[in-house]
C-alpha cells in the first residue's frame, strides 16, 4: 500500500490526507521490495521531519537514515521483530508486551472488538494482537467514521478511543521505549511517531467528546 510516492516533494506533503494508521501498518508490514523502494526514496527524509514536528515528538527529528540495501533492511527487520530466544528483541504483538493479563485473554478481546465492525483477522499473517492487525482495524475504523451517518459517529468514535486505550496505547510506547535501546535504526524513529500518532489521536477524540458534551 504505498501512501508516499515518488512524486513527494520535501516538506510539503499533505499528511492531513494520509491515514495514517493505514501508513504505519504499511512501514511496519513485512519486508518487501515495494515497500523497501518506497521507504528509501531520498525525499522521504524530509517528509518524515515534517512528520516527526507535526506529531510533537521531543525534540529534533533524528538523522532518518535508511537502509543502504534490501537485504540490510530485511536483516533488520527480522532481527528486531521476527527472530530471537526466547523472543524477538522487539515483537510486534501486544501479549509480548502486556503482562498483566494472559495472551489468550489479550487476543480473545482484540476479537470481540473486530467483531463489532464484522471483521476477521488472518491467521496466516498474523495473531490478533499484531500490530498490523490492529492497525488495519483502527484504519477500517476511520473509514467507517468517515463514511457514517451522523447518528453512528458517536459510538463509532467511542470504539476507537476503546480500542486505543485498551490496547494500543497499552503495549505501542512500551515497544517504542524497547526499541529505542536496542536499536538506532529508522525503525526506531517510526515506532517513536507512531506512538504519539496514537496519543494524538486518543487526545483528539476526548477533546471531541467533551466539545460535544459542552
């Protein structure tokens, strides 16, 4: 899904128009040469600065320097996220992350939430707490929120800040924290935006609602 293309030009990029549960989902899917391609394009560099300030991430945007080849982007990824004992450095699932409850409790609410919008996940690609998979979600979510009737966007609003805070918000900054001190790669500075890109959003909902309340 390539949300950044080659016809990007620098700062300017329109972000408001970018899901962008939809591009985290795409930077951290596995590897591929597409996405590869996409990511290492020279304008990116300054895209994501522009990206890092809008999401009000600490200080200066780190220097994002992409992988010099696909093979040492895959490498990485699969170091980080897919491989290690007795799990990988940094897994992309919330049960690795949340200890106060059991994985199959973890996993068994991730499904009722799908349920509520008629979804499934993919036991192929992954368990119902990968962040992919909740990132489709939240993503299938907005679509819905966007294409609703004024009488559904309330609860459809309240499932996503549910959603956030139940889940995402549970495990997303713990992995970023990780992250940080086993890695200084440019997926280090992608888990830091996405995980004040869920803040922000979680901040915006309540602010809607306490708008709507006023």
């Amino acid at each position: 899904m390539p949300v950044v293309t080659e016809d990007c030009s620098g700062t300017r990029f329109d972000w408001a128009n970018v899901d962008l549960y939809r591009f985290f989902a795409f930077v951290f899917g596995s590897p591929s040469r597409e996405r590869f391609d996409i990511l290492a394009q020279p304008a990116l560099k300054d895209v994501i600065a522009d990206l890092w300030q809008r999401l009000g991430c600490a200080g200066e945007c780190p220097d994002l320097v992409w992988f010099a080849d696909y093979e040492e982007y895959e490498a990485a990824y699969i170091a980080l996220f897919d491989v290690g004992i007795p799990e990988p450095p940094v897994p992309l699932f919330e049960s690795a992350h949340d200890k106060t409850k059991p994985a199959q409790e973890v996993a068994l609410e991730n499904t009722w939430f799908y349920d509520v919008l008629g979804l499934t996940w993919d036991s192929s690609r992954g368990v119902p707490d990968y962040l992919i998979t909740q990132l489709e979600f939240l993503a299938a979510v907005r679509y819905a929120l966007e294409n609703a009737p004024h009488a559904s966007v309330q609860n459809l609003s309240h499932l996503e800040r549910d959603f956030l805070d139940r889940h995402m918000l549970n495990w997303v900054p713990l992995a970023s924290a990780k992250l940080a001190r086993v890695s200084s790669s440019a997926f280090g500075s992608f888990m830091i935006m996405l995980a004040n890109s869920l803040q922000n959003r979680r901040d915006e909902i309540n602010q809607a609602a306490s708008n709507s309340a006023s």
